[in-house]
C-alpha cells in the first residue's frame, strides 16, 4: 500500500476524471506548479499506482448491446486447473472482467456481445469447450444504472 499525501489523492481523483489533461491543467486543479505535479505523476506510475491511462468507450456505440455476467463454477478436476482456465478466459475479448470467488461460484466474468446471439455463440462454441467447467450460469444486463472506473479517494 502507498502513503498518498492529499496532493498524490486529489492529482489521481484528477486523472481518473480525465487522463488526458495536460501536466499543466493537472496541476493548475491540483495546487502544485507543473514539475513536482509531474514528479509526482511519473513516481506513481513507476509504483504502479496508476496503471495505464485508457480512452472508456461507450461500448454500445460500437455495437456490443449485450452485457452479461456469467457464474462458472469448475468441477474438482477443473480447480487443479484454475491456471489453465484463467489463461483461456484473458484470451477472450468478449470478457472484461474476471474474479476468482469464494462460496459457491469460482469465477464471475463481466461479458459484452453486440447481441444475446452473438454471446449464445460465445458460450456454445468457447466458453462452455473449456475443460473442467461444471456449470455456468449467464444472467442478463437489462439496463445500467452506474458504471464508473473511478476509485474513492
């Protein structure tokens, strides 16, 4: 864990608002000239505090309406192979977000499909082929009512 002082907090509240300001819009909002902001931006990156900076798209304005949330859960054989399944489900572009669980469920995938056919698709011809997989639950997204990749600060 890192010591944030209030600047570190208030320059990557900044940042996960919108990366792509300027160092010098960054540190006009944040207090501080535009070398130590800078400074700072740089440490924390090097720290792997920030990650990367992305672009968020609205994903149906490129066509992926679909939004489910898949529960696998693996058979015995299946969780001597949690590596194994892990590096299949990063290969697939259609899941965005993976969780290994605790209780009944060992994974929760965050899925996108332009349609319910295309993610029928998906699961019949990848996801359900991987081996040791004992059951998988889908449950569709109707409506999103908050989606945010900032972090409470």
């Amino acid at each position: 864990m890192t010591d944030l002082d209030p600047f570190e907090k208030r320059i990557l509240r900044e940042l996960q608002r919108d990366a792509s300001q300027t160092t010098a819009e960054l540190a006009a909002k944040v207090g501080l000239s535009a070398s130590p902001c800078w400074r700072r931006v740089d440490r924390l990156e090097r720290e792997g505090v920030i990650r990367g900076r992305v672009a968020v798209i609205d994903r149906r304005k490129v066509g992926l309406n679909a939004h489910i949330f898949a529960q696998v859960r693996l058979n015995a054989h299946g969780r001597s192979n949690l590596d194994e399944f892990s590096a299949a489900i990063r290969g697939f572009p259609e899941v965005l977000d993976a969780y290994v669980l605790m209780g009944q469920t060992d994974f929760m995938l965050r899925i996108v499909a332009p349609d319910i056919e295309a993610y029928e698709k998906f699961f019949f011809d990848k996801l359900s082929k991987l081996p040791g997989i004992q059951e998988i639950t889908s449950t569709v997204a109707l409506s999103e009512i908050k989606s945010t990749l900032e972090l409470p600060l």
